[in-house]
C-alpha cells in the first residue's frame, strides 16, 4: 500500500514550542510517498539509496518507524520504496512526513488498525528516538494535514499568501534543537524571556492571520526572525537574503530549526499553498508519481 504526508512550514513558533510555548504551522502542497509492500525481509530503497534497517545512516527515520510499528504488530519484513517532493534537510518536514508515510503504509499493509491519532503518537516517539529532543508538532501537522495553532489544536485559516526561498543551506533539526537547549541551559535568564516572547508572536500572529492582517504579521514575521537569530538559528547567508527580500518591502523568517533550509516569506519567492490533506493512502497500483518524485 502507498500512502503519502505532507510536508509543513511553521508560520510562528519553532523552537519556542519544544518548552510548551504556541505555534503557528500549516501543511504544505509537497508531499512524501511510501510504498510498503510485505516481504521476507527489510529493504529501503530512496534518493539516498538501498539499504536494509539502518538506524544511524541515510534511513533512521523509516527504520525507527519500523521498530516503533515492530511493538505493535510483528512483521517479518518489508520493501518499502521512498519518492519524495520535499526537499530534505529544508526546515520543511521532510522527516516528519516520511515517517507519518511509513508508519501509514505499514499499518495499511499489515492492517494494524491504528488511528490517526496512534499514528501521530508513534511518529512522535520516532522523532525523539532520532533527534533526542523533539515537540512532535512536525509529525502532527503531517498527519492531520490543515492549518493549526498548537497546542490548542485549533484550525485557522487565513486568505495571506506566503512565499519560500531556499538558502541552499542545509538545515539539521536535531543540531540546531540541542545547540538552542545549550543556550537555554547556559543562559536561562536571557533565554527564557525570549521564548515567552516568541510565545506572544505566535499567540498574536495567529489572531493578525485570521483576520488577515497582512501588516502586522509583516511586523511579527520581523520581530519573531530577530528572536530567532538571537537563539543562533539564522546564518549570514539567511540574513543576507532576508535583508533583500525586505528590500522588495516583504517580510521573511526561517522556517523550522534554522540553521539552513528554507526562508518563509510575506509572498516573495516561490508561492506555497498552505493547508490541505494530511495522511492519504492509495492502492500500490497507484505508484504512479514519476522518478523525479513530482506527483
Ligand atoms: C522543526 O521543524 C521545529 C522545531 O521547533 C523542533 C520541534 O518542534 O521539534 C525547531
């Protein structure tokens, strides 16, 4: 069985919500499609390659799903086929959505019968396993798919338009999570009162974008993208490209850990359509996105 999961941006919020604090996040139109297909034994085959189980390589994520799923039901083995549009290491998803995919062709093939919700919480625990620390608020925007302010898990919509730049950096989620837990750690005075800064951003940017306030989610979008390179998220290239797309009279801000990956903008650069279907499962006959991995 195939099933896919989109990937995400977060709007408001990254970092802040690994202590609790509200984020803004939205599924993305790009979307990673797992094929699972029983088997006497475990292969992966993606853009990075073949290979079986392999927790610290190209493919931790997928073989994490695996064991997680293994507790719940036993299987034997599995050929489990990766086509992703999103671009990996790009603040957008990417693992959270092919884990949200795995675990969901796996329970498809192998009827576990999970829900939704089992399927978030196992993709949760996944993204710990592999990053240490993690919110969980990737894969739960991938499973459900839509627009949501965390951690209510209060649907929004908004008719602002955003655009994405890619710094052509690349953005590593676990590193970029502890090297803020070390700040925090080191300097919880100056640290703290950031985040319930960024708490705010995201509190008040949720209420500018539901009424559609382009204006002050401009001003938010900058205040939010200053706290962020205070927390050592930005690079020179990021504020380098930010400083022009403000040039034009956008706003913009990382999107996701920093560090690299992709700039999210007030409408600049290439335009995403935010919001849309979460998890979706298809028949194996249906493998039909092409080698490229466009749908
Ligand atoms: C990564 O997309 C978002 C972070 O807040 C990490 C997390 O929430 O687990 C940086």
């Amino acid at each position: 069985m195939i099933a896919s999961a989109p990937g995400k941006v977060i709007i408001f919020g990254e970092h802040s919500v690994v202590y609790g604090k509200h984020a803004v996040v939205s599924s993305i139109g790009w979307r990673c499609y797992v094929n699972v297909e029983k088997s006497g034994d475990f292969l992966i085959t993606s853009e990075f390659g073949k290979t079986k189980l392999d927790f610290f390589g190209k493919h931790s994520y997928i073989s994490y799903a695996v064991k997680r799923f293994s507790e719940i039901k036993k299987i034997r083995g599995a050929k489990i086929t990766v086509k992703s549009e999103i671009p990996p290491d790009s603040g957008l998803g990417s693992s959270a959505a092919v884990t949200v995919a795995t675990l969901s062709a796996l329970n498809a093939e192998f009827e576990a019968g999970l829900s939704r919700e089992d399927i978030f919480s196992l993709a949760r625990s996944v993204e710990i396993d592999v990053q240490g620390i993690a919110s969980g608020v990737d894969s739960f925007v991938s499973t459900y798919g839509g627009s949501w302010i965390i951690p209510e898990r209060r649907r929004f919509k908004t008719n602002l338009e955003f655009g994405l730049v890619n710094s052509g950096e690349k953005s590593v989620t676990s590193e970029m999570v502890r090297r803020v837990a070390d700040l925090k750690k080191e300097h919880p005075d100056i640290v703290n009162p950031i985040l319930d800064a960024m708490d705010s951003i995201a509190v008040k940017g949720a209420k500018c974008l539901e009424r559609n306030d382009l204006k002050e989610v401009k001003k938010l979008f900058r205040i939010n993208q200053s706290l962020l390179r205070a927390l050592g998220a930005s690079t020179p290239k990021i504020d380098g490209i930010i400083a022009d797309i403000e040039e034009k009279g956008f706003a913009a801000k990382i999107t996701g850990a920093g560090g690299g990956g992709y700039i999210l903008t007030t409408g600049y650069g290439d335009r995403i359509s935010i919001g849309g279907e979460g998890v979706r499962i298809e028949d194996s006959e249906d493998w039909r996105i092409s080698d490229n991995g466009q749908g």
